[in-house]
C-alpha cells in the first residue's frame, strides 16, 4: 500500500514548489517519501530481515560519489551550490530505486506491483485525454490543465505561429516514464497469462496514446526502440511462448479508437503528430540541431578535464538558460568525467548481461526467458528516452528501473536453481517448464500450471 501511493505521488511531480528562487523544486513525491522511507526503514528493522542488495547498488552509490567529489573539487564553480542539489538529488532517487526493488524483491510482490504501475500509468493517460477532450468541447474548468506550447521543431510549419493544446502534466519526461511503462505493458499482452493479456493490451493502448501526446521524440524513439526488441525477442522464441492475436487487437483497437476520437475532435492534435514524427531523426535543424550542437560543445568542454569532470551543473554555463543538457551520457562524462562515465556504462552493460543470463544459452527455462524480455524491453526504453531528455533525473525513472531489476533478477539466476522453486520463497520466478500457453507472470495465487494440467 505504501510503495502503491509514492508510486502514485511520483506521477505528479510536474507540480512542484520553488524554493529559494527556483534553486529547488519541492515535489509531491518528496513529501511522501519523507514518510514512506522511515515506515519502510522501521518495518525492516523491526523484522530482522537481511538486506537484499543488487549488484548494481555499488556503481549507483559510486556513479553519486563521483558526483560529489567532482563537484567538491571544482569548489570555485559558480554553480557549485545548484551542483550540489543535484548530487544530493540523485543520491535520492538512488533511495527510490532501493526502496522499490526492496519491495518487489520476490517475484510475486513485483508482479503486483508491475499491475500497479500500469494501472496508475493507464488512468494518467486516460484523463490526460480526456481533459484534452473536454477543453476542446468548450469545458471551462479544463482550462486550468491545459497549455499552449509551439511544439516542435521550426521545420513544423505552422508551429511558430499557431501554438497547440497539451495538458501542461503530459511533458516529455513523463512521455518517456509512461513509454517504458507502456512497453513492459505491451510485452505482458505479448506473453502474460491469459487472463491478464486483456487488462495489458488495453491498458497498453491507453499509455501508449497518452505517450503520443506528450509529443516528446524521445519518448517516442525509447518506445519505438523498446517495442521492437520485445517483438523481436518474441518471435525469435515464438516456439516457447504461445503469442494470441485477441489481446494484441484490443490493445491495438484501443489505440487506433483512442487517437481517432482525439484528431476527430483536435484538428491540431494530427497537425503535430504528423510533423513531429516526419521529423524524429531530424538533427539538421530546429531543436534537433541545436541539441547536436550543444551536446558537441559539452563534450568538447569536458575533455578539457577527462579524468573527474567540471562537477555537477557546470555544463550549464555552457548552453543557454534554463536549457539542460538532455542526455545523460553527455551530461554524466562533463560533471564525473570519465571515471563517472565508467561507472554509468558499466551500470547498464550489468543490466544487459542480467538480461542474457536468463535468455541467453544459460536461461534453459522458456518462463523465464519470456519473463526476462518484460523488463528489458522497460529498460531500453527508459535508456534510450534519457539520451534524448533529461528524464534521468527524474524520481519515477529510478522507480521503474528498481522495478525493472527486481523483475530481472529472479530470471537471471542460474537456471538450475531458479526453476520450480516455491511461490513463498521470494528467490526465484515460480514457473514450470513447457511450451504452449506459457504465463511466466500469472498472479501469486494462480500457480502457473503446466500445459498438460490444462
């Protein structure tokens, strides 16, 4: 119930109170942490439990380290004070992922937990769209929840002079938070059990939309990149994991509907939709370009001090106010250097072979490889969208990546171990092998049955 409402906190951090200037933004899922930590924190005391670390846990706390000192020693930066928020505030979103994984650590409290995240994502969406609906419709109070941006690059031709509606709470970053949930959906319609293939296929098709009008590339291009390495990996396994067309029309109907009525009723919605995605590689000019350019100028900085890096915030000196860098590799090689960098890589390739420990030749399971793919394909895509927005920082980034490795995990083990283990022991994915209607993520109270159980 806990990590349910800081889950949902975090989806409304786009409200946030200025402090001190705008030095610091305090967000709704702050204030809940604040009492959700230690009731967590007191609850693992109290039950003697031991703490379940994850290898990935020492190059998160030596990425932040790197942060600090490098920030510490370039003690004469202008920005030294803001450099140090932004150490701190990793150093927080370190503890979201913490405290998500140490919940979801057994399989069945990550299965929960995965329906939980949609479910809030979906009904997100849902009333995204739907206030979009209700401005349109002339809707008074939906005014308040609605803004007018030029959106897009100046190759848009209309969207320097005819500015286009959008829910000020659909911005880019959560674009790029409800795409990885959106494809951890998807995959879940691809191979969940049956009775849940339904509930993920629809739920899909309302995040995804809701991703659509963020009108964020890069969440788009993370969805795009997520979303295809799950279809590959599926039909690269289609003899293990039995893939049912009615879940994939629903999802798919949902979407296709859903978009219709939206166009239907704003003209100005298929206006940048169209422009946007005849654009999303487009880097030889508008904001495409000026990213580039300022990305190029980063880098070309940091090599200046390769070793420890200029310190966090540094890099804004570089580029105009209140511009960011956008990319978390550019901005963790300026701030770390390239020891931080180091550790950022190395983080994700851990991630990676994780991943190919349970599908590779090792993950002798059909359960498990098809129970690996969910996450992974929630992984690239959140990898990919913090390349293009500087979604990286973001509180509800952390969360799903803590849920995305506690649903990797059990799968990652070795398969002689992590099979047939029991739904109570909280060390492993219970599943059986066999082929046919594999549901790798059924319920914990619907043990998942062979196919010759029927």
């Amino acid at each position: 119930m806990l990590i349910s409402v800081l889950l949902a906190s975090i989806f409304f951090d786009s409200v946030g109170l200025k402090m001190f200037g705008g030095l610091f933004n305090i967000r709704p899922s702050f204030v809940v942490a604040a009492i959700v930590f230690p009731v967590l924190g007191y609850r693992w005391l109290i039950s003697h439990q031991r703490f379940q670390t994850t290898p990935l846990l020492p190059f998160l706390l030596g990425l932040d380290a790197c942060f600090f000192l490098s920030t510490a020693i370039n003690w004469r930066s202008p920005v030294i004070l803001r450099g140090f928020i932004t150490c701190t505030l990793l150093a927080v979103n370190i503890a979201f992922f913490v405290v998500v994984y140490w919940h979801a650590r057994r399989p069945q409290r990550a299965t929960r937990l995965l329906r939980i995240l949609v479910t809030i994502a979906a009904i997100y969406a849902v009333f995204g769209i739907v206030v979009l609906l209700l401005y349109q419709v002339g809707f008074g109070p939906a005014r308040y929840l609605v803004e007018f941006r030029a959106l897009g690059d100046w190759t848009m031709g209309n969207a320097q002079y005819d500015p286009t509606p959008r829910p000020w709470f659909l911005e880019p970053n959560v674009g790029s938070y409800l795409a990885a949930i959106g494809v951890m959906a998807f995959a879940m319609t691809l191979i969940a059990g049956t009775r849940e293939r339904w509930f993920y296929g629809i739920a899909a098709g309302a995040i995804l939309t809701g991703v659509l009008l963020t009108y964020s590339r890069g969440a788009w291009v993370g969805a795009i990149v997520g979303g295809a390495t799950v279809v590959t990996l599926v039909v690269k396994n289609r003899g293990m994991i039995s893939v049912r067309p009615l879940p994939l029309i629903g999802l798919s109907a949902a979407l296709v509907l859903t978009l219709l009525v939206v166009t239907a009723a704003v003209p100005s919605v298929k206006t940048v939709l169209v422009a946007r995605l005849e654009n999303i590689l487009n880097i030889g000019q508008g904001t495409g370009h000026d990213r580039l350019v300022f990305w190029l100028r980063i880098t070309r900085d940091a090599l200046h001090q390769p070793i420890l890096g200029h310190g966090a915030n540094a890099y804004q000196l570089l580029i105009p106010s209140p511009l960011v860098a956008e990319n978390a590799t550019v901005e963790i090689f300026h701030t770390s250097g390239l020891l931080g960098l180091i550790l950022y890589v190395a983080l994700n390739v851990m991630v990676v072979v994780m991943f190919w420990r349970a599908f590779g030749p090792r993950g002798k399971s059909p359960a498990m490889r098809a129970a690996a793919i969910i996450p992974f394909g929630g992984f690239l895509s959140l990898l990919v969208s913090s390349q293009m927005n500087p979604s990286f920082w973001g509180n509800l980034y952390w969360a799903i990546f803590g849920l995305v490795i506690a649903l990797l995990a059990p799968a990652a083990m070795d398969a002689d171990h992590a099979t047939l283990v029991r739904p109570d022991s909280g060390s492993s994915l219970s599943a059986r092998e066999g082929r046919g209607n594999l549901r790798p993520y059924q319920r914990a109270a619907d043990p998942i049955k062979d196919p010759k159980e029927g």
